[in-house]
C-alpha cells in the first residue's frame, strides 16, 4: 500500500471495451493498482469485450452491460443499479465513456465524474468535435489529460474547473509469453512495432521507410488489433506484398516476453496522445525510434530518435543509424529505461491519481 494514502475510497473505472488501446489498458491498469490503495476497485466494460479481460485481477470487481446503443436503458439501469449497490463514489470514466457517466449524475447519483481524456488526434484538436462534449463538461468534477496540449485545450474549451495532466503509467506483469518467439532467424535484427492498425498510427510510413533500408539481416515485427478496415487491408495486403521480412502477429496482451527479443522498438504514428507502447519499448530496455508526435518527445527526452511524421526517409535513416552503432543504442535504451522507470511507473504515478481523486472528494472538486 502506498504511504501515507489511507483505504477507503470506491472507485468504478468506465470504458468502452477490453479490446486493447492506450485508454483500455489504462482502466484496467488502474483498476488492478487500485484494488490494494482503496476500499474497492471496480471496472465497468459498456459495450464489448476483450483481450484485456483476461489481466483483470481477482478482487477487482466487474460490470459488462453488453451496451447496443448509446441510450440503452437496460444497460443504464444495470450500471445505475450497480453503482448504487456498491456505494461506489467516484466514476472515472475514460475515452468516449464519459457520456454515460454525465448519465449518471444526472440520475440523481451523488458521484463524483472524472472523464480522462486520451485523445490521440493532439496535432488536430481544432477539428475536434465537442458539440456534445463541451455543454456535458460542466458536470465533469475533475479532468485528466495525459498530455500538456490536451490539458491547455481543456482549459480553454470546457467547462470543468479541475483541470490536470497525468502521465499514463505502466504495469510490470508478473506474467509474460515465454513460449512465444518473434519469427525470423535468430541472428535477425528484429524491429519490432506495437500499434493497432488504425491510419493513425501510420504503419504504411513504416513500411515505406523499412523498404528503404538496405541492410541485410533486418526484419520487422508488428503487433496490434486489425480491425478489419480498409485501412488495415490494404496495410495487410502491403505486407503480403512485399519482399521482405515483415510480419504481423495480431493483438497479444502479455508483450514483456516478445520485447525482450526484439532489437529495437518503432512507433510512426502521425499523431498521439501518450503512447503506452513507448513505455513499454523502454521498460523492456529497447532503444527507440519515434515521430516526433503528441507527447513522445517530451516523455523520450534526449534518450531516443525522433523524427518527423510521414517522412519514411527520415525513419529509414534513424533506423540504420542504431543498427550500425550497438554501443550508442544499448547507451541509450539504458537511459530511457532509467528515465521511464523514475517517471512513468506505477509508483511514481499512482501516488498523484490517488492525491486527485481524495482532493475531488475532499475539497469539493479543487485540486491542490
């Protein structure tokens, strides 16, 4: 338990689905790390299921309500009745989850509503539409932003008067896919990029800049939910298509055991939030390439390659530059790793989302 927080606080942590995703995986990390800091951790799955279910932990209380629409009043009543039951007090609702837990207030509940915002448009929030969103914000008692231009956007835009940013954080498994191997020969340089297959995370960059790479020994490795779009077809038709080492492994929740044989993690997003998978790449010890997107350079530092968004020659570049000098990257995979573990643990973090969430209840809604 952590020092100095004291048990007593009943917290639902309200998401979309299970399937894996920053936001997803982030309601369940805190679930999980909330069950030993709180009276009672629980984690409500509106609308559909999935792989992350399975790294929920016993003693976390569970609600699926199998959502069909956005005002179904089955499931609203069942979530409505749940949190009553449980005497939960605070809703923390993530992503696009929020509208059900403005809901709820609205019912009649004396919650208090966090909504934590994991936008992953940051380079495109004047496009962002908030018609709903922005009259619905003044009954959000609290906002978490995890990135510093989604926090100032807030402030400006909504209407909630508790604004903060907090980083994501990440959770150590203490189980990993030891049977799984990455494919290719062992004496491959593996590249290995964690990302759903969605046009913002921009694989067809990487793609382009990996077909530019004229290194022999070199293959790539993605990981990631393909939700079947035309986007991720003609991605998976790329793949099929090409000459070279590439390949694709589908969603896998427990990645620590995979990381751990790769060489060197990538992520080509065009724009992001806070990405969990550079997290992951350096709590794993892998040097890292990166755009230079969202927050990825502010949590990176001078402890990676950033480069720009849809320049496949720049990634290229980036990518051989490790390859061809083992001591600068195995340097600086060591000090990433230092920096993330000192910033973005569960340790370091979870102390400040406990401080917010006891100061919602406390002080009516004032952060100190």
């Amino acid at each position: 338990m952590i020092k100095g927080q004291q048990k007593k606080l009943r917290i639902l942590q309200l998401t979309d689905t299970l399937n894996p995703g920053g936001a997803e995986r982030m309601a369940v990390n805190l679930a999980n790390s909330l069950k030993l800091e709180v009276e009672a951790s629980y984690i409500c799955c509106t609308r559909q299921e999935g792989m992350l279910k399975r790294e929920l932990k016993n003693g976390v209380g569970y609600l699926f309500l199998n959502k069909k629409h956005s005002l179904d009043l089955r499931a609203f009543l069942k979530l409505k009745s749940f949190v009553k039951k449980e005497q939960i007090e605070l809703v923390h609702a993530h992503g696009t989850s929020w509208f059900w837990g403005v809901l709820l207030k609205l019912s009649g509940l004396k919650i208090k509503l966090v909504w934590h915002d994991h936008y992953g448009e940051s380079e495109h929030l004047k496009q962002r539409n908030i018609r709903i969103l922005k009259p619905l914000s003044r009954y959000f008692d609290g906002i978490i932003s995890v990135n510093e231009a989604l926090k100032n956007w807030a402030q400006v835009k909504l209407k909630s008067q508790t604004v903060v940013q907090l980083n994501n954080f990440i959770c150590v498994s203490d189980r990993s896919n030891t049977d799984s191997s990455l494919k290719g020969s062992s004496t491959d340089f593996k590249i290995v990029c964690v990302a759903n297959l969605r046009p913002q995370k921009d694989h067809l960059n990487l793609l382009a800049a990996f077909e530019k790479i004229s290194i022999k020994g070199v293959s790539l490795h993605l990981i990631g939910a393909d939700p079947d779009t035309a986007y991720s077809k003609k991605l998976r038709k790329e793949i099929l298509n090409s000459t070279k080492p590439i390949y694709y492994y589908g969603s896998i929740t427990e990645l620590a055991g995979l990381l751990h044989q790769a060489h060197l993690g990538v992520l080509s997003s065009r724009s992001e939030g806070l990405p969990l998978a550079l997290l992951e790449y350096a709590f794993a010890g892998l040097p890292v390439v990166y755009t230079n997107v969202g927050q990825c350079k502010e949590v990176m530092a001078e402890n990676a390659l950033g480069v720009p968004a849809n320049n496949a020659d720049a990634l290229a570049a980036a990518i051989e530059r490790y390859y061809s000098n083992k001591e600068f990257r195995e340097q600086d995979a060591r000090c990433l790793q230092k920096r993330i573990k000192k910033l973005y643990s569960k340790e370091e973090v979870l102390p400040l989302f406990l401080k917010f969430y006891n100061n919602l209840i406390k002080d009516n809604g004032r952060y100190k």
